[in-house]
C-alpha cells in the first residue's frame, strides 16, 4: 500500500470516528463510542503495517517534536495563566470560580511533573 492510500483510509476513519461518536451522543451510549475509537485504532495500526513506503523520516520528528514541545508550553502556560485569573475573581465575588482555579493551577503543575520526569527519564536514558 502506498503513502496516499494510507492517508485516504486515515481520512475516512476520522471521519467515521466522528460520525459515530456524535450518533452515540445523541443515543447516549458511551460503550458505541468507546467501541468505534477501539475498532478506528485497530484499523489504523492494521494499515499503517501494510504501507511499503517511508512514512516519517528525521524531518518529520523533528518537526512532531517541536511541535509537541510549543503545544505542551502553551498548554501548560495557558492552563496556569486560567487558573490564576480563576482564582483571582473569587476574591471579587465570584466564589465558585476559585475551586476551578485550583483545578487548572493544580493539572498545570501535574504537566510539568511529568514533563520534568520524562526529561529525567530520557536524559538517563539517552546518556545525558
């Protein structure tokens, strides 16, 4: 199988993927959900086996690695910065806001300890 006709049946399962889980919202049934994304990774690994050509070379790392690197910052970032201003305008009256702060400051701080571990993890690894 070729590069294209891998990327064809990657497009048609993610639409599928879709398709399913919005029809399993509507029916609410998370276990035709669970099912269609179970069955979609199968797929996906079962023709991903099958393709005689190259699919990712150094180029494609690097850029899957910077590109995991920004989103991770962001997120991370972006996760404290809400929280903080969560927490903040429960001192100008909106009292609730404050737990949800403290689940935004608190998922931010996870990130970064795992983040922080794998780059020990790896760094001892790798020869660091």
């Amino acid at each position: 199988m070729d590069k294209e006709t891998y990327n064809r049946i990657k497009a048609a399962t993610g639409a599928g993927i879709g398709i399913i889980v919005a029809y399993s919202v509507i029916v609410n049934s998370w276990a035709l959900a669970s099912s269609a994304i179970v069955l979609a990774m199968v797929i996906l690994l079962v023709a991903k086996k099958k393709v005689d050509q190259v699919l990712y070379d150094e180029r494609t790392k690097i850029i899957r690695e910077k590109s995991a690197n920004a989103t991770l910052g962001i997120v991370t970032v972006g996760f404290a910065a809400i929280g903080l201003v969560l927490i903040e305008t429960s001192f100008w009256g909106y009292t609730a806001n404050k737990e949800y702060g403290y689940i935004f400051a608190y998922i931010s701080l996870l990130i970064m300890a795992i983040n922080g571990f794998f780059n020990w993890y790896y760094d001892k690894q790798l020869g660091g």
